[in-house]
C-alpha cells in the first residue's frame, strides 16, 4: 500500500491550494470585516507553506510502497 | 451564538476532509485481511507511524481545547501535564514496560493481566476499560456538537450524527489501521491547523518574553511557586504535581490505558515498540507551543480592554474552553478558519476512532473470546470487530444524548480515568516486577484501588470529606483534588495488594516466564550500535525535558 505520508502530502496540497487562492481573494475583494492582523495576509503565506510541505510529503513518497 | 462565519473556502475544505477520511477508509479495507490486520494493523507499522498515532490518540481537541482554557485559568502549571506528567512514563513504558508487552505478543492489556494472573483480573480490567472508553467516546462527541452548535450554529443531532456515522464507516471497514492513518493525518492538521494560533498570538503581543512579562508571575512559572499552593494559580503543591500527576496520573495513563498502547502494540518490531512512545514524547514535549501561549495570549488580551477580547460566557461564567476557537475567529480569515475549525474536528473524530478501535479490541479479545466464544475462529473475531465498531459507535452516540440532558457528566471525566488508570497502575508495576504477587492479591488490590477512587470523588464532591484532608495543604484547587485522589487510590490498590500477596497462592515461576522482570530474556537490542539504540534517543528527550524545566522553574 502508500504510506501514511503519501496521503498526507496529498492532503496538504490540496487544502494549502484553496487557502492560498481564497487568500488571493481576499486580498483583491477585502471583506467589510477584517481579522486582526489581516495585513499580514497569513492565508496567502502559510497556505504556501501547506502547499511546499505536502509537495515534499507527496513527491518523496509517490513511488514507495509499504507492506 | 455564533462567532465563526464560514465562507465557501471554509465549507471545501471541511468537505474534503470528510471525503479524505472516508476514501482512506475503502483505500485501506482491501488490506484488512485477518483480525491481527483489523486490530493490530498487522503489526507491520514503523515506529513513526506507530509514536504520531500513539501521540494523537491523546491529542483530541477536547484536550486541546481544555487545556488552553485551563492555562487561561491555571498558568503556565499547566505545563505539567505535557512535561512531567507525561515524558518519565512515556520513557519508562519505552525502557522497562515494553519489552513485556511486546515479547508477550498479548493483543491488549487486559490480555498481559490473564497471563500474569488469571481470567477474573483480566475480566474486571477489560469490562471497566470497555465502559471508560465508550463514556468517553460519547462525552468527545458530545463535546464535539457543542463546541460545533456555539461557535458555528450547526444543528446539534446533524453533528453528532455526520461524525459517528463517518466513523463507524471508516473503522469498521479497517479497523485499527484506518483510526491510526486518520490519527496520523489529524496529527499535521492540528500542527498546521493550530500553530498560526500562537504565531499571530505572539505578533500581537509583541514577543514570546513580552507574553511572559505581562501575565503574573504566579501564571508564568513551572516550579518556583509549588512550595506554597496560595502562590500558584493551580493550588497545588510539588508534592501533588509530582506524586499525583507526574507519578500516579501520568504512568497510569500512560503506561497501562490500552488506548495508546494499543499504538505500540502495532509496530513491526521490538525496537519500533520502543522507540514508538520515545518519538512521541519529543512531539509531546512541544504540544505547550499549541496550547499555553495562546491560553496566556487570551488571558493578556481578555485583561486589556484596548484589545476587546473576552472569552464566552454561560450563564455568568467564563466558558474557559473557549479560549482557542474565539482567538481563531480573531485572527483567521476564510480559508484558514475552515483549517481550524477541520483541526478540530479531526482531533474529536480521531479520538472517537481511537476510543472505539480500543474498545472493539478489548470487548473481542478480552470479553467475548475469554468469556463467551472461546473457540472463536479468526473469522468471527474479525466479523465481531466490525459488529463491535457499529455498536460502540450506537453506545457512544446515546452516552452523547445522556450528557447532553445531564451536562454535569463532564464533570466526571477525570474522576473515570484516575477510577480506572491509577490503581492498574500499581497492579501492573507490581505484576511486571515482583514475581510474587498472586492472582488473588492483584484482583483484590484493584477492587479495592477502583472503589476507593471512586467514593474519595463522591466524598470530596458532596463535602463529606474536606479536599483538603486529601490534599495535604491548604488553600486546593479541583486539579489538586484529583492529582491527589489519584495518589491515594494507587497507594491503597499498592498495599492491599502486597498484603493480600502474603496471604494467598502463588503462582508457580515457569508460568512467569517472558512477563516479569528477573525471569525473561528480554530483547536487549544490545547488537545495535548505540546511536540507534531506544536508551539513546529516551537520552536525549530526558535533556530536554530537563533543561524545560530549568528554563522555565
């Protein structure tokens, strides 16, 4: 079977890439209510950092099989 | 209530979660062969996977969510429960218990207590676990729908309901690999989940010292307050963090509840066993990293009105296990507040698939094999896991409405677990290490532990008994009381199980054989070089935890 990590990484991208692109969103449509510390637009940054993460879980494992 | 509005962003990634689950769930179940895959994962994992799933089946988001609010409550004591009382028995089960656990090739611990002493011991042990895990299980989603209901307005019977069902799907199809895979996956989404919490938390403020600086010093110290309970926020002294917590609570739970045992029990070989819960306790170690600054962070803005901050309030009191979800809705937007809020529910499905792929292993295993079927093939074990996996969800589902109607049964969770953990505690210390405790001893030791435990809660409860007598000091906390009940049901479980040992048949020493101290051949690992050796890593994870200390006395 895949490994554990396999999954994760898979996971992480998928979930790093819609936080980075409502970050993007919401970086061009600001909503009426901003968060504390919205200026630091964390969403787009630490999406990224999910989307890096997984990619390296994903690629490291994409040919491994464990029993 | 409603404090958190999701977005669309939000609404996908809970969704995909679910789908991930599930998916992993099916993925997983044509590997599912044969009841030691079902309930054991095969005993093929590596000792990462095994030392993250034994670390998350302890990482629930009621735990999460709890001991950040008690930080806000308590201070920096808080601590305690990651650092000492949690690492010495972590590495205490990786160097001494272990190798009798997993030489023994036993399925559950209630198993080790057959084999150490007889049926009735093993009986008793299994049907309390069996009860403990199920309670709690429906406690966790009942907590679930109520933290689900206040900060986001979810129906409470669809919460409860979406969650079970999910479970019981991906756990009955592969049992106790699919609660470690979700385990595991629960691990990264609560780091990744989480730890902007902090981050931002720590920005606001300003610095990691600043955050120490402006809470009181009686919140921001580990030890150099614990000579007089009146000095600290818990109430406690040295004494009842170490003997309570850091000996009595903590190698309890840690060493004996099958629930994270049953993580080690999973791995490939003997060092993997091993080094499983030594990799946890590095992990462990940073956990306060994810739930006291933000606890402290909550506490310093919820003090300053320029911040305008505060935590829930219900009917006139703090909700304190509000601290982590509303400093979520402060600080992130859409797409992350949908993280979080996933972190969350992962952490509360995980740990109902960790309560139920427990409970399916010690109710097959320990009640039906060793009571009802004893001629059970590996088909009907495996086809009774997966009956279990659905009623235990039933059970838990109706626990979740009995709390829900009496919401005081909250109350009783930490009184189960020191009712069930501490007085096996001395029951399986003395079974692993002094050969002449008897059968008969160690039934009635743990009679006697449990009962104890159990009427020292009812009595500090209805005032029958000043928790201050129990204590030791003066003034005490509730989180006092229970590190010193803890203690004295193990010390009574302890006594009367040495004295009835004196008194009653032994067994003979070739029954005991590969499951106490003294008499077995344990696999030393003494062929690897020292680098890979388990005492090299419990080593370097005793440093650290010490220099913790230090830094923060």
């Amino acid at each position: 079977m895949k490994p554990i990590w396999y999954f994760v990484g898979l996971l992480l991208v998928i979930m790093g890439m819609i936080i980075v692109l409502a970050g993007v969103y919401t970086w061009i449509y600001p909503p009426p209510e901003q968060k504390v510390l919205a200026y630091l637009h964390p969403d787009l940054w630490w999406g990224a950092v999910m989307v890096i993460g997984g990619l390296i879980f994903l690629l490291t494992n994409r040919r491994k099989t464990v029993e | 209530m409603t404090t958190i509005g999701l977005t669309v962003a939000d609404w996908l990634i809970i969704f995909i979660y679910f789908a991930f689950i599930l998916g992993l769930g099916y993925y997983l179940k044509r590997f599912t062969k044969n009841q030691e895959d079902f309930f054991l994962a095969g005993r093929k994992n590596s000792s990462w996977v095994a030392g993250l799933a034994f670390l998350s089946a302890n990482l629930g988001a009621l735990e999460l969510m709890g001991m950040a609010g008690n930080t806000y409550k308590y201070g920096m004591y808080v601590a305690h429960f990651y650092w000492v009382g949690a690492i010495p028995a972590m590495l205490f089960l990786a160097i001494y218990m272990m190798p009798f656990y997993y030489s023994s090739r036993v399925h559950s611990v209630p198993g080790y207590l057959k084999w150490r002493f007889d049926e009735k011991t093993r009986v008793l042990n299994a049907v309390a676990f069996a009860f403990m895990t199920l309670l709690v299980s429906g406690i966790n989603l009942y907590a679930m729908a109520l933290v689900l209901h206040t900060f986001l307005g979810w129906n409470w019977h669809v919460c409860m309901w979406a969650s079970a069902v999910t479970v019981a799907i991906y756990v009955s199809m592969s049992g106790l690999l699919s609660a470690i895979f979700t385990e595991i996956v629960q691990f990264f989404l609560i780091w990744f989940g989480l730890f902007l919490v902090t981050f931002l938390g720590i920005v606001e403020i300003g610095s990691v010292r600043e955050v120490f600086e402006r809470v009181p010093q009686s919140f921001s110290t580990l030890w150099s307050t614990s000579m007089d309970p009146s000095l600290n926020g818990m109430r406690v002294t040295w004494a009842g963090v170490v003997l309570g917590l850091g000996f009595v609570l903590s190698f309890g739970y840690w060493t004996t509840d099958f629930l994270v045992v049953q993580r080690a029990f999973s791995a490939k070989d003997m060092r993997s066993a091993r080094m499983t819960p030594i990799i946890a306790s590095f992990f462990k170690m940073a956990v306060p990293f994810l739930v006291i600054i933000p606890g402290l962070v909550a506490l310093i803005l919820a003090s300053d009105p320029k911040y305008g901050f505060s935590l829930l309030k219900d009917g006139g009191q703090i909700n304190y296990d509000s601290t982590l979800p509303m400093l979520i809705a402060r600080y992130y937007p859409s797409g992350l507040a949908g993280l979080g809020i996933t972190a969350l529910l992962a952490g509360f499905m995980a740990g109902q698939a960790g309560n139920v792929s427990a409970f399916n292993t010690v109710w097959t295993y320990d009640i039906y094999r060793s009571v009802i079927n004893k001629n059970a093939s590996d088909e009907s074990l495996l086809w009774m896991g997966r009956v279990t996996t659905i009623v235990g969800i039933v059970l838990s589902v109706g626990t979740a409405y009995w709390a829900k109607s009496a919401p005081s049964i909250m109350d009783y969770m930490q009184a189960i677990f020191s009712w069930v953990n501490a007085p096996l505690f001395a029951t399986m210390l003395l079974g692993m290490f002094v050969w002449w405790i008897t059968p008969t001893g160690a039934f009635w030791g743990l009679v006697s532990g449990m009962v104890s435990s159990f009427t020292l809660f009812l009595a500090v409860k209805f005032n029958w008994l000043n928790a201050q007598i129990l204590a030791l000091s003066s003034p005490v906390s509730d989180m006092a009381a229970n590190f010193w009940r803890a203690w004295w049901a193990w010390l009574i479980c302890f006594v009367v199980t040495i004295l009835a040992s004196f008194h009653t048949r032994r067994k003979p020493k070739e029954e005991l054989v590969g499951l106490v101290w003294g008499m077995t051949d344990v696999e030393t690992l003494d062929s690897l070089p020292w680098l890979k050796r388990p005492e090299f890593f419990a080593a370097i994870s005793v440093l650290i935890f010490v220099a913790l200390n230090i830094y923060f006395w």
